[in-house]
C-alpha cells in the first residue's frame, strides 16, 4: 500500500498497514539487539559510561524539541529505507564475525537500523526530523577497547604532568614518577579509574546535545564542540590538584574520601562552570546585545578608521573626523 503524498501523516500512521510493519520492525529489532543492549547496561553502571541512562531521554527531548520539522504528509513505503535496514544488518553479523570493534559497531549498525525504519516508514522528512535524534544515540555504546586503553592512558599521563605542574605551583613540592604524584609525604596515584575518560564522554555527550539546541551560529557551536576535550581535562586536573593539597592539608583519609567519592560528582558541575563562562565570553565578543554592534562588527566598521579602535574621535572643530555614518540613514 503506499499512499499520496497529500495524505495527513495522523491519517497515514492510522491503517493497519504502517501499524504492522511497525511492530514487525520493533519485535525484530529488540529481537537483534537483546544481548548488546544487556551487555550495555553492565557498562552503564561503570563510572566511564553512566552517561548512557540518560542518552535515550535526551535523544526523546531533541525530538521534541525539533518538533517543528515534523512531517504534516508523508509517503510510505519509501524504499530507500530498506537499503539502510539492510547495511545496518551487514555491518551487524560482519561485526558479530570478526569481533573487531564489535559492541560500538553494532551499536552503529542499531542507529543505522532506525534510521532505515524511519525512513520507510515516514520518508526523508521524517529522517531530518529525527536525524539527530538518531546520531546521539551513538553515545551509548562502549568505545572499543582499543580506543579506550589508548585514549585512557594518554589522559592519565596528561592528568599526572598537568596536575604536578599545577601543585609546584600553588607551592607544594611535588615530584612525579609515571602517573604517581609524591606531595610532600603522601603518594598520590592517577588511577586508570579517574584518568578523566568518564569526564570527557560524558562532557562530549554534554557537549554536542548543547551545540544541537543552542540558537547560535555555526563558530559557536563548533567551538562548544570542540571545548570537550579541553574541558573535561581542565576539570580532571583541578579534582586532582585539590585532592592533592587535601592530602596534606587534612591528611590521608580526608583525601581518599574526597578523591574517589566526591571529588567524582565535583567534576561534572566544574566543566559546566567553564562551559558558562566560555558561552559568556562568546556573548561578549560576538553577540549583538540591545542593537549594539559585536566585537566583530566593530572591527569591520572601524577598519577605514582604525584609530577608533583604540581611542574616541576627536570633534570635528579640534581637527577630528567626522564619524561615519549608519547604513540606511542620511539626509536624502
């Protein structure tokens, strides 16, 4: 059955037929990915990934929130759709096969699925509803193990280094061997556990839903993209480098508590913190706020007159230039 492309969407999602096929492709679905999605839930109770309770309610809220790009008609079935389900079936059994990369693979081969399902059933406008939707699922599947061991032990490293820099500073003599700190007396090791790896999905996860929503333009959204990383190893270093003087300030106990217990929930509410300040420094050099101009535009106005850059103009009767004159006014 497949019907005009005048047919209301309520109308359309009503017949027996696209009801059917739903449900075949939902029991077929859950049916495929039973066991990656139990073995992805004993990951999400793992501090690296506890991120991916909450991916699905987010994925929900972008599609609400994209909402405006619901299809009002749509035509079904689009063919096209069976060409996703089908590559998503391909990159499940040759993972499945070759076990190389295998859960983070048929977690992409899941997203693929879906989106061979929306478009069957809902056509292309339905996929560009639903795409990032759909996209930000991928969050919540394990990386590969290779990734993560080598992504890991890097930020352990840069942790340890950053984190001893930062306590010679404040003046805390401290020297490093590997990813051991020695602070005065104490010994403080950079565990595997608390390299920042946690942090820096959870904040790319963060990360991208924000640049998804915000009204910005494009460099905004990039750059908030791009601050993940920055930030989530900023954030790991200041947990580290606090631990450190607590060590030696209210002793070992005090320190083991706040490191491997509280320490953990500070991270998140830190990286926000620098989040907000980069959104504000962003407001203050690009935004037009009250019909002023950007720090941008004020640059590209004042290039014929540099000097206004840096000084005010002189009156006219000192031997000053007159100012330039807004677009879209004069005397004429």
């Amino acid at each position: 059955m497949s019907s005009t492309p005048s047919t209301p969407a309520a109308q359309v999602i009503r017949t027996p037929a696209w009801g059917g096929t739903l449900l075949v492709i939902v029991a077929a679905l859950t049916f495929l990915y039973a066991k990656l999605f139990a073995y992805c839930f004993t990951q999400w109770l793992k501090p690296d990934y506890s991120h991916g309770f909450l991916v699905p309610l987010f994925s929900v809220y972008l599609a609400y929130h994209f909402k405006h790009r619901m299809p009002e008609r749509i035509r079904w079935p689009n063919p096209w759709g069976l060409a996703f389900l089908a590559g998503g079936l391909a990159v499940f059994f040759t993972a499945d096969k070759f076990n190389i990369a295998k859960e983070w693979l048929q977690g992409f081969a899941f997203v693929l699925n879906l989106c061979g399902a929306t478009l069957l059933l809902g056509g292309w406008k339905a996929l560009k509803w639903l795409a990032p939707s759909l996209a930000f699922l991928l969050f919540m599947f394990p990386l590969p193990y290779s990734v993560e061991h080598a992504l890991g032990s890097k930020l352990q490293l840069i942790a340890a280094a950053a984190s001893e820099f930062c306590l010679q500073l404040i003046g805390y003599p401290t020297y490093r061997e590997g990813v051991i700190l020695f602070v005065k007396d104490h010994a403080l090791e950079v565990e595997k556990a608390c390299s920042g790896l946690s942090m820096l999905l959870t904040f790319a996860a963060i990360s991208t839903g924000m640049a998804l929503v915000v009204e910005r333009q494009w460099a905004d959204r990039a750059l908030i993209l791009v601050s993940a990383v920055p930030v989530a190893v900023l954030s790991n270093v200041i947990r580290i480098t606090l631990t450190g003087v607590l060590y030696n300030e209210g002793g070992k106990e005090l320190g083991d508590k706040v490191f491997h217990d509280f320490a953990g929930w500070m991270m998140m509410p830190i990286a926000l913190v620098i989040l907000w300040v980069e959104l504000k420094v962003l407001d203050w050099v690009w935004v037009d706020e009250g019909g002023r101009a950007s720090g941008q535009e004020l640059i590209k106005e004042s290039a014929g007159l540099p000097q206004h850059l840096i000084m005010n103009a002189l009156p006219q009767d000192k031997g000053g230039f007159a100012p330039p004159t807004p677009k879209g006014t004069g005397n004429g």
